[in-house]
C-alpha cells in the first residue's frame, strides 16, 4: 500500500525508528529497505520501501511478508498489499507520526 507524509524536518531513520522499524539497507537513489517484524520472529513482519523527496514528503510503499521467499535466489514470498492488517499499520504509522511534535 502505497502513502505519503509530509514531515520535512526527520530524516529517514529518525523516523523509522519513531515507527518502529529497523533500516535493512538503502538503495543508490536512495530508498530505504524497512523491516518490522512481528511476533519475536522474522516472518510475519511489516516492508517498508521508504523514501523522501526533495519536499520534505515521505513516501511508503508498505506491505506485509508472510513467509520468506521459497526459492534460493527468488525474490517471491507471500506479501499482502493491502487487506485490514495493511490499513491497520498504516493507520498505527500516521497515528504515530502525528504525535511527533
């Protein structure tokens, strides 16, 4: 699921980790891999592809890994982009967000 956010004063990580998320890596035009794992496990765990633009927007990519990919090599696995957890953690994520003074 796809959001945005204004908050052009936090940097990415700041704000990840005000939201619970820890930074896997980032890419070379600079979006961050995010992950929140729920349950004390690696799977099921929250994605985030994260990224701010040069307004100060945040833009989400979020989705929700059931399981690890099933192939070596394979990027696949079992993700749900939308569906009520995806808008329940969207919604946790804004609620969060609009707190932060």
């Amino acid at each position: 699921m796809k959001f945005q956010i204004k908050k052009p004063k936090e940097t990415v990580i700041t704000l990840a980790r005000q939201i619970g998320y820890m930074p896997l890596g980032v890419s070379a035009d600079g979006e961050y891999n995010l992950v929140r794992p729920l349950a004390g496990q690696n799977y099921p765990s929250f994605h985030i592809y994260l990224k701010k633009d040069e307004e100060g927007v945040f833009c989400f990519n979020l989705h929700l890994d059931q399981k690890q990919p099933s192939y070596r090599g394979s990027a696949a696995h079992s993700g749900e982009y939308e569906g009520e957890l995806v808008e329940k953690e969207v919604e946790r994520i804004k609620r969060i967000i609009d707190e932060i003074k």
